[in-house]
C-alpha cells in the first residue's frame, strides 16, 4: 500500500466517522422534547465544530464545483451545489435562532437572550425543514455513504 493510498483510506476514514458523528448528533439536536433544552443547546455547542470539520474536510469537493469554469457542470452537480448553499444557510439561521432563544446555556452563564415569537417561530420552522432537508442530503450522497463505509469496514481473516 502506498502512503498516498494510506493517506487517502484515512482520510475517508476520518470523513466517514465524522459523518457518522454529524448525523447521529444531528438526531439528537432533532429531538429536544426527547432529550431536553439544557443538552439540546449545550450539545449544539458541540456540535457546531462537527459540523464545520464536515464542511473543512469537504472543502476539496466545494472549491472545486464552485471554480469558475468554462465547462458547464451537470445538472445533478449544479443541482448539490445550490441545495448544499441552502441546506448551510438553514443550518446557520437554525443555530443561530436557537441561540437568540435560548433558555439553558445563554442564562447559565448570566445573558438574557430577549427571546421573541419571531426567533422562536423561526427556530421551530427552521428545524423542521431542516429534518428533510438534511434527510435528503443523506440520500442525495447515500452513493458515496455505502461505497466508504464498505471501505473502511474491517476486513476479516477469513476472506
């Protein structure tokens, strides 16, 4: 095995596992009723870098399908592009509107948030439409899910 081969099995490990980890925490996040306020917003404080090693880990992927190009891209990857833009868009307003009504980390530690029906109303919405949105991400790259995680599947003694 070559080191560029070695590099790259780990770092599709490293993508897949911290995949892994943003979707299961992405489920918990989605159920507040279920786990509770004071995790729900201190557990999006872990979150968020979980989130942005996604994007940082991806950032060969977004550098190049937004280069400007004389070539004209295929549909389906112009298509990714524009609803992965919308699916982060809608992740920062639905972290941030969380924040904006916070009633467990921003009091603990001495901060009035000044909550309105309008950030709450938002935050709601906002992460309802995030349940498909993510839901159809996961299925837009399950292609690349199934082929990785068959790849960095230990291999038994047997085989």
């Amino acid at each position: 095995m070559t080191t560029a081969s070695v590099h790259k099995r780990a770092s599709i490990t490293t993508r897949v596992w911290l995949d892994i980890a943003l979707f299961v925490g992405y489920v918990l996040l989605s159920a507040p009723q279920t786990t509770g306020i004071p995790f729900h917003e201190y557990f999006t404080v872990v979150f968020i870098p979980i989130f942005i090693a996604h994007i940082v880990l991806d950032w060969s992927w977004i550098s190049r399908v937004f280069r400007p190009s004389d070539r004209k891209r295929p549909a389906e990857t112009r298509f990714n592009r524009s609803f992965d833009i919308v699916l982060f868009v809608g992740m920062v307003v639905v972290i941030y509107s969380g924040f904006m009504v916070s009633e467990s980390i921003l009091p603990d530690f001495g901060i009035d948030p000044n909550a309105s029906s309008f950030w709450a109303g938002l935050h709601d919405a906002g992460g309802n439409l995030l349940i498909l949105l993510v839901g159809v991400h996961v299925a837009m790259h399950w292609p690349w899910i199934k082929r990785n995680i068959g790849r960095i599947r230990p291999k038994s003694a047997d085989a």
